[in-house]
C-alpha cells in the first residue's frame, strides 16, 4: 500500500455539540472531550482548514444539541430523557451562537462537506446508554447474528437528522455517514442491506469508516458498494479522539485521514489557529514528499480509490 499515492480525504468527527465536556459517566453522550462550551471560531478552525488546503473536509455532524422543536422525544432510544426530552433552554442558552454558526456553514461550504455522523452519538435503552446509535453492541457481545438496531428505528433516526438541520435553516446536500463509533452491519450478515437502503433513500452516496469495524463485507479491499453505497476505509485513527493542540508526525498511506473536532482545536478557542497551522503544514509536507495527493471532496477520493 505504501507505493500506492492515495488522494487522501480528510474526515472530522463530532462537530456540532453545544459543549464538550464528556458526560459518559452520567448516562450522557461522550461529546468531544473538550471541557468548554463550543464557539463559532471551532467551525472557523474547520474552514481555515479547508480553504489553506484547497480541499473539503468531511465534517461528520451530531445534531441532537440543535433539536429546537423536541423532534427527540418522539424518536426511540434518541436520548437519555426519552418521552420527556425538551431542550428548549439549551436552545435558548446558544441561540445567538447557533445563528451565526448556520450563517457560517452555509456561507462556507464550499471549504468543507456537511456528512451524517448522528444525534446523541449513542443509544438510550429505558434510559440507559448503550453503544451505538445505529449498531447494538449487547446483540455483537451475544453472538446474535444482527447488530443493526431496528429498521423502523434507524429510519426514524436518520429522518430525525434531516428534519433538526432544515429546522435550522442549514443548506446542504449530505452525501455521507460517518457511523457512531464506526459501526456498521453490511447486508452479507443477515439484514439484506437494510442500513445501506436506509441511507440510499435519504440520499446518501458514501459511508466512510475503518472496514475493521464493517461487520459483514470484504475485510481486505479499501473500498466495498451495496445498494448503492460506496465505502471507503478509514483506517485506524493516529489521534486519540479528544485530544486538542496536536499534530501528527507519521507519514499517510492511506485514503482517508481521521481526525475528531478536539484534534484541530486548542483547549483555548484563541489557539485555534495555531493548532491549524500545524496541520497545514503537516498535509502539504506530504504532498511535497510524494506520499499523498489531496482529494477535493469525497467524490474524487472515491473515484481515485476505485482506479488504483
């Protein structure tokens, strides 16, 4: 692989949270492991990025911070509050900051892709978290033969997503899923497709994610299509997820480049530029070496991918 020039896709996680701070062990969503509240200049962080590059990062969203109409609290195992969700003073506590965010996004596309990343990143069973939103790890540690949460389930969780982002006012055509914690049921392991049908009828085109954690497709390729997806490798990850004011240092041989929101950020939002300058400078060294190209979007990563 190591001869092979990749046009690498860059591919951010878990943009999108009000705040950061880790609320796992309070029965709550992992969020980015950044102890603040999340600012506008954290999505500028993105299109600094971006726009230095002359690429579009995918950025794989979480939207359930921006239920402004308690949309969650019809959708099952959404939240840890279940029926009695409202989230109209989270609304009312970012509002001002939520505005100019969709301002931003919308007015900044053309430096990074809006992608499906989830609600609450997870899965609320009575109330009670379980990993992850799409994908039931109980069933996996079982040994039963399907993973993928119920279809009406997922569909509904997926509608949500659409619904709270036009609620929003955010303009997107969203083309890709990074699955929550990467995990993924393909139609060979016993439901016939139905998470890749889901995500064709709501228009999406790519699923991108390490294939370690595809369950039920080739192990081996670098890419995989069902129901017409196309699925690109992610690879392991070479930045813990929530780990701010960091760079890499080790040379890419792969097609996509996984980062989380905490990786280009400083604990600081002041620092953020910093931060991105380092990474800046990190992808275009490896172009200078000969050991990536850089795609421009998700398309052309895709389209290289399948040709070399």
């Amino acid at each position: 692989m190591a001869n092979i020039k990749h046009a690498l896709q860059i591919v951010i996680d878990d943009v999108g949270w009000f705040t950061g701070h880790d609320e796992s062990k309070q029965n709550r969503p992992f969020r980015t492991g950044v102890s603040r509240k999340h600012v506008l200049q954290d999505y500028i962080a993105i299109a600094e990025l971006g726009k230095r590059l002359g690429v579009r990062p995918i950025i794989a969203m979480v939207i359930g911070d921006w239920d402004k109409d308690n949309i969650l609290k019809d959708v099952t195992g959404a939240t840890w509050d279940g029926d009695k969700w409202d989230n109209r003073e989270n609304i009312k506590q970012y509002q001002n900051e939520l505005e100019s965010i969709v301002d931003f996004l919308n007015n900044n596309q053309d430096h990074f892709e809006i992608s499906m990343h989830g609600l609450q990143h997870e899965y609320w069973t009575n109330g009670i978290m379980t990993r992850s939103q799409y994908f039931d790890h109980n069933k996996y540690r079982e040994g039963n033969g399907k993973f993928m949460r119920p279809y009406d389930v997922v569909n509904s969780h997926v509608d949500a997503f659409f619904k709270i982002l036009d609620r929003n006012g955010v303009k997107a055509k969203v083309r890709t899923i990074v699955p929550p914690n990467f995990n993924y049921e393909c139609g060979e392991n016993g439901n016939a497709g139905d998470m890749s049908k889901i995500l064709k009828n709501h228009g999406l085109d790519y699923v991108s994610t390490p294939f370690s954690m595809l369950w039920g497709a080739p192990d081996s390729a670098l890419h995989y299509k069902e129901a017409g997806l196309t699925f690109i490798d992610r690879g392991p990850d070479d930045i813990r997820w929530n780990a701010t004011d960091i760079w890499p240092t080790k040379d890419v041989h792969r097609p996509t480049f996984g980062l989380h929101w905490a990786n280009i950020l400083g604990a600081n939002p002041d620092d953020n530029l910093a931060v991105v300058d380092k990474w800046v400078a990190f992808f275009q060294g490896q172009v200078a070496k000969g050991t990536i190209t850089l795609a421009k979007d998700i398309k052309e990563c895709a389209e290289q991918l399948m040709q070399a």
